[in-house]
C-alpha cells in the first residue's frame, strides 16, 4: 500500500508542467576555474528548424537484434517477438544489413553537398556480452544518435536510455562528444540507471495491440519510477519549451531530472497521446518550425489545444506508403513523419513516400528525397539517424 501511495505523489508531482526553480549553489567554482565558452563553439542548437550545420550520423554496422527481455518485448509488436526469440544477441540480417549501411553512406554525402558538416560515431562489437552486478547482456548498435544525445544550446545531454541492450552504447560516441568538449562545449551525462529488476515491471500484462492502448490509457508502463530513466528521442525543443512524454522508456523521475537541470532558462511540458505503443516522440509529434507541428493522426495529442491557443499550426500528415510486408522490427509505418529539417525551407525526407513531399511542398518546403528503407527497418527515420549539433540561430521563446 505504502509504495502504491508513493508512485501515486510521484506521477503527480512530476506531472507539473511548470518548470523548478533552480536551486541556489553555495559551493559554486571559483571563476578562475572555468573558462568563458567560446564564440566559435561547434555545439549550438535551440530548436529542430534553424539552418543546419552540423550533425550526428549514425552506424549500422554491426547492429545486433537485443536480447528479448521485457522492456523490449513492450517496446516491439507481437508479430516480431519470435525473431527476437530467435536472432536476440546475434547480427540483424546481413544483406539488409548492408542495404541499411550503403543507404545512409548516402545520406551523409547529401547532407554533405547540402553545406552540412557530419560525424559519426565509432563503430564497435555490439555482439559482446556484458554483465553488470544487476543484469547481463549484449549490444544494439549506435545507428540512432537522437535516441542518447540530447543537444540543448551549447550543452551535450547523454542520455540514461532505458534497454539493458544500450546500456554502453554512449562509447560510440565518446571520442565525438570529448572533441566538443575540448572545444569548448558543455557536457553532461544524467545519472546512469542500474537497470536491475526493480526498474521494469516484470509481470507487464502485455499480449497485443489492443493490451497497449488499455495500459497507455491508465498510464501504465514497463517502466517504473524506481530511479531515473529516459531516452533523449522522448524530447523535442522548441526554443525555451521543450516537450516530453512519458514512456515506456521515459519515466517521470527522468522528466524531472532534466526539468531541474535545465531550469529556469528552459521550460519542461509532459505531454501525452493515444498511442498504443509510447517510444520516442518524433513519429508521433515532429516540431518542423515556429508555429508548425506534425501530429500523427493515428496519435492524437491530449494537450493540442495548447499549440493552438499559441496560434501553432498543427498538420496531419498523410498515412505512409510503406508496404506491409517491409520489416520494421523496431517502429511503425509512421517514419515518414520522422523527417530532419534543414532549415525552415528544406527537408530530407524519404523518396519513396510521395504522399508527405506533396504536402511539404504544398506548404512551400523543398524536399531533399533519399531512400533509406532498410535503414527504416533498424527503427528509425531522418530525425533519428541524426542529433543536430549545431543551428545557425539563436534562443527563443515560442509560447510566450
């Protein structure tokens, strides 16, 4: 009874979208200690429109099916379980492992031509298998940088993550993220969760599509509020705003985490959908300028009304075009939406779905079309593949 009382204030009091103060720090550095942060800084990002001038792409190679424990089992659909039954801990297939690989090579060589400076991420053995004192496992890959990198201003947030199989996928990006440090970026990591048993609900009653949809509606997931967890892809920035939801990979004592560290300068908004299965917020609800929203209309958003009395406009995407029979072993049809804007009149989007470029270019957005099917199939879009390092902008606010 006590801890049911206890996740009960939790989930209230982290629901609060009003932002903490910050705290008062009696044991503050000596200036002398720090150094101002240079004009030249690489790192510099406020929100997912500004031009583009440098990013994050991530790697294929190596990618491993994740072990089917049961924060993966309630992040995947029913008709994929028995390949990760089977393949959990062993190579994704390799000629779809190569497609994916040769797809974003030429993703990086047009983000290249389009004036975009881009890094990637080491590759590693994601196939070796750990063990903690908690837990033990193996590896996914470092494919998807949205999912762990969190870039606000000039700071660098790694992200905790959730799966035990991404426990160490942060090494992919060290040698990248030490080379801003040194030049003079922030850099911050939240607090590594242990992952033991007590952070998933290990008797999640979840069979189907329709379990999902009841559980997300009582706001239940496999996460508990055992300590702190979240993925960065559960964010998206909008200057001094940024929007989270809570999920089954992002609980609210991780919201909570990030609202008190970028408080008071930034303002942290929970908000929610009708979504059968939460993971990330990008083919969901993408942010692609200053008063314009993608919202999924298959995941209506229950706080909508608060862009609109913003004078937000808010824009249903057309259903995808992907084929039914095309593996996505990690996400839904609705990558499409997943799209990484260049700035606020350019967008990569995928060639093959025709249905969104007539509708960005019908709002006057020129569309940049690359094909990265198989690279889909790893559970991910053109935001995801991505973390925008730097945006030739500046901070603003957009709902004052």
């Amino acid at each position: 009874k006590l801890g049911r009382v206890f996740t009960g204030w939790v989930q209230r009091s982290f629901q609060s979208t009003q932002a903490a103060p910050a705290s008062q720090n009696p044991c503050a550095a000596d200036d002398k200690a720090t150094s101002p942060v240079p004009k030249d800084c690489p790192v510099c990002s406020y929100n997912e429109w500004d031009p583009l001038e440098e990013v994050i792409v991530g790697r294929a190679e190596n990618a491993c099916v994740p072990p089917f424990s049961v924060e993966v089992k309630a992040n995947t659909y029913e008709k994929y379980w028995g390949f990760y039954q089977k393949f959990g801990g062993q190579s994704f297939p390799k000629d779809h492992l190569k497609k994916a690989i040769a797809e974003i090579e030429e993703m990086c060589n047009i983000l290249k031509k389009e004036g975009v400076v881009v890094k990637r991420p080491d590759p590693i053995d994601w196939s070796v298998k750990y063990k903690t004192p908690d837990f033990e496992s193996s590896g996914l890959y470092a494919a998807m940088p949205r999912d762990i990198l969190l870039v606000v201003g000039n700071e660098i947030i790694e992200a905790p993550m959730a799966w035990r199989a991404r426990f160490f996928e942060y090494r992919a990006y060290r040698r990248i993220i030490k080379d801003y440090f040194n030049c003079g970026a922030k850099w911050t990591t939240a607090p590594k969760p242990t992952m033991a048993d007590e952070l998933y609900d290990q008797d999640y009653p979840i069979h189907s599509v329709e379990d999902r949809h009841e559980l997300a509606a009582q706001g239940k997931f496999v996460t508990t509020e055992f300590e702190p967890c979240f993925d960065a892809a559960d964010f998206i920035r909008a200057g001094r705003d940024i929007f989270v939801q809570r999920s089954q990979v992002t609980n609210y004592m991780g919201i909570e985490w990030m609202r008190r560290h970028l408080a008071p300068d930034y303002r942290v908004h929970i908000i929610s959908f009708k979504d059968p299965n939460p993971m990330h917020i990008d083919a969901t609800f993408n942010i692609i300028g200053p008063g314009l929203v993608l919202s999924n209309p298959d995941r209506p958003c229950h706080q909508i009304e608060l862009f609109k009395k913003a004078g937000w406009t808010v824009i249903r995407p057309p259903l995808p075009l992907i084929p039914d029979d095309h593996p996505l072993w990690m996400s839904s049809k609705w990558l499409s939406m997943n799209v990484l804007m260049l700035d606020e009149k350019r967008v990569m989007v995928d060639a093959n779905e025709t249905s969104i470029q007539k509708m960005f270019e019908n709002l006057g957005i020129s569309t940049i079309k690359v094909n990265i099917r198989h690279a889909n199939s790893l559970g991910g879009g053109f935001h995801c593949w991505t973390c925008d390092i730097r945006r030739r902008g500046t901070l603003q606010s957009y709902f004052d």
